[in-house]
C-alpha cells in the first residue's frame, strides 16, 4: 500500500517535472521565433517626432499637431517635387488581379497588378463621371481595371477606355486616363516623374544578390514624417552632426528630448568616421556616402560592431545602403524616400543580406532608432536657404548643388497658402 502510494506522489511529481520542461521549452521557443522574425516597424505620423512639453494623447494630440502645421516656419523651401523615380510600394504589397490605392505628390493614383504579373499605375478617377478605381474597381480583362459606378474598362497599359458594358456605340476618344511609368526591379515597385514630361533619364540598378535570392529578406521599417524631401538624404553630407546627435548608443532610445545630448562619454557610444562625394559623369544622377562605424562600452571597442557602410543615392529618392561585417555577412538596405504631399514623406527601409537574423534584426532597429532621432529634427525644423557654415560641417552645399540638378523651371513650388504653382502630372500626359 505505501509503495503504491510512493509511485503515485513519484508519477506526479514526474508530470509535473515533464509540465514544467515544456513550458520553458515553448518560452525559449518563442522568444527565438521573436527573435529571428523580420523587423516589420512601422510608424504613423503623431507616434513620434512631435513635442509639447508634455505627454498628449487622443483628440487633443492631434488637433496640437494639426496646429502645428499651420504654425511651423517652413523657410525658403526648394521645390517640394524633384524629378526621378520613387518607390511607391513593396512587391509583396499586391497580388495579380488586385488593385492598390497610392498617394504620390498629393495625387491619389491606383496601383494594379494585371493576370499576369505585371504591374501599372493610372490615375484614380474615371473621366465619365469621377467615380474612384480605388473604391470598389476591380482587375479584369487581363490588365484593365473596371471602373465600380457604370463599369467603364480601361486598360492599365495604355489607359484608353477598351469597353464600356451596356453601350453598342463608339466609345469616345476622350474616354482614357493617365498612366503613370513604372518598373518593378529589387521587388520594390517604382514610378518615374518629371516636371517637363521628360522620359525616364536613368534606371535603377538590380541588385543581383536579391533577385538571385543569395540576399534574403531581413525586415523592414517605415515613417511618416512632415519635412521637405531633400531634408533627409541631406543628412548623408552633414557628417558633424554623426558625432553628436547620433553619438550616444541606441540604448538610450530615439526621443532626442529625454537624452542628455551633452555627455560626451556615455557607456555606450558611436564612433562615427565619413565622407560624401558625387560621381562624375555619365553618372552625374549619382552621389556616395562612405561611412566607418563601431560602439565602444565604457571607452572599450565591442567587437563585431565594425562596418563599412557604402550609402549609394541615386537620383533624389533612393538610396542603396550596401554594408559589410566581414565574416558576418555582406547586405543592403534599401532607402526610399516617397513625397505624398509638398512636405509629407513616406519613408521605406528594406534589408536584404546573408546575415543571421538575430544580428540583421539588431541591426535594423538600431538603425531605425537613430533614424527616428533624425525624425525629430526634420519634423520640427525651418530650412534655411543660406546657412552658415562652421569648420568640419561637411559637405553640406556641394550636397544642395548636386541635388539641385533634379529640380526643373517647371518644378511644383509651394505658395505661402498651402497651394502649388503647378499640379504634378505624368510625363504620359504631355
């Protein structure tokens, strides 16, 4: 009787033991899932970049933001649109047959994808009565996109009406909508603009360690900021401002108004060595930033923290940032800087590289962190036409000089009352 008694207490006790292993069994599980899962950072406008003095929340945050738009000093903006290709979606945002509504230079464009694979981009409104594709249309006959209020058709490519359902007569020569030109390339999707209607004057180069899959993806970020789009790829010649604003380590966070921006030796630190220069022609539409960086603990270098950072711009919305830690892996993020309006961006981060997902991930969020510092800056500054320069600035009007090049006489300029000079439309309308 107490022998069986005893291998009960022992069967339980077993259980239990048994319980327990798989429970941390599936923590330890869980956190490695957590850890090796891509980043998928996303930040809407309001979440950061704003300060009051004070934490605010709900209605009344947003009415103070709205109320800082109207205040803000914006400067003697440049023009609020540049010429070249901007990335308006990732591959993976649509399938074949679906339709994708995309707001680019204050424009609401629609996004298909035809049957087949291949993507186009129109304008949103259908010319018989306004209705919006975005609302309700649908993908049909291979690549045309079915307009939701009569059932008009037109087609992606050319953006000429190819039927209209209960008409037997002709279908009227004005009946068609713009096309916008794109290309798909690094499974990001991409529309060119010019301000003079001029065809597309580069392209974008494939990275052929994605479309060979040798890179795999690691993760992504994305921000909406309120700043003028040459204030962010800006900061690629402005190298003084690595050693202080991005000095302390991303252990301290990204809200720049709770770091004590004056410690000189925080714990820990970045060490921070760069330059920038254009290239010569035929690639004038190109510019580079070569960075070195490591962090130090308490003034001693962490390894594995070196890199060597190729930050490659081409044209005013891209930017290739090819790194390298050595035995560690080799990699790219991809920097998209995408105008919605005259001074909102939608900014993208992708990452593709060899690397081992735990240290990709740490990567990309530190990234993001010191991004997001920068976020305050552009989100709550004035541009200044003529600054003044100090010893050690960088190369900060060699920068406005290049970027110069992709503005035009024609290029949208925006008026004191919120208004443009001139609306934005696509090259395929001229």
């Amino acid at each position: 009787m107490g022998a069986s008694a005893s291998s009960v207490v022992s069967d339980a006790e077993m259980m239990k033991s048994t319980a327990i292993a798989v429970g941390v069994a599936c923590v330890i599980y869980l956190i490695y899932k957590w850890i090796v899962r891509p980043v998928n950072r996303v930040k809407r406008l309001g979440d950061l970049g704003f300060y009051f003095g004070e934490e605010l929340t709900g209605r009344y945050k947003e009415s103070q933001i709205e109320r800082m738009k109207r205040l803000r000093v914006l400067g003697d903006l440049p023009p609020v649109y540049p010429n070249g290709w901007f990335c308006i979606a990732e591959s993976g945002d649509i399938a074949p047959k679906e339709i994708k509504p995309i707001i680019f230079m204050g424009e609401q464009l629609t996004l298909i994808r035809a049957e087949s694979g291949k993507v186009h981009l129109i304008n949103s409104y259908c010319p018989h009565l306004g209705a919006n594709f975005n609302v309700g249309g649908r993908v049909v006959d291979g690549n045309c996109v079915q307009c939701p209020f009569h059932g008009w058709i037109f087609s992606g490519e050319t953006g000429k009406c190819t039927r209209i359902p209960y008409s037997d007569g002709t279908i009227p020569e004005q009946a068609k909508v713009s096309t916008w030109p794109v290309r798909e390339v690094n499974k990001c999707i991409y529309v060119w603009y010019h301000c003079d209607g001029h065809d597309p004057e580069w392209e974008i180069p494939e990275i052929m360690d994605i479309t060979a899959g040798n890179w795999t993806y690691k993760g992504r970020t994305e921000h909406e900021i309120l700043c003028h789009c040459q204030e962010i790829p800006e900061n690629g010649a402005d190298i003084a401002h690595l050693n202080y604003l991005h000095l302390i380590g991303v252990n301290e966070g990204n809200n720049i108004t709770r770091i004590q921006m004056d410690k000189t030796e925080p714990l820990i630190k970045h060490v921070w060595n760069g330059k920038w220069e254009a290239e010569p022609e035929p690639n004038q539409h190109i510019s580079a930033m070569y960075l070195k960086q490591f962090m130090t603990v308490a003034g001693i270098p962490i390894p594995l923290t070196y890199s060597d950072l190729k930050a490659i711009q081409i044209g005013p919305g891209i930017v290739h940032m090819m790194f390298d830690f050595g035995f560690l892996g080799r990699g790219i993020v991809m920097q998209h800087v995408t105008p919605e309006e005259p001074v909102q961006q939608r900014v993208r981060f992708t990452m593709y590289a060899d690397l081992n997902d735990a240290f990709a991930k740490f990567f990309l969020i530190s990234e993001a962190n010191h991004f997001e510092r920068d976020i305050y800056i552009w989100t709550n500054k004035r541009y200044i036409k003529n600054p003044l320069y100090a010893k050690n600035d960088g190369p900060i009007g060699k920068h406005r000089r290049w970027f110069n090049r992709f503005y035009g006489e024609n290029s949208p300029r925006l008026n004191r009352d919120g208004s443009l000079t001139n609306r934005p439309i696509s090259i395929n309308d001229w």
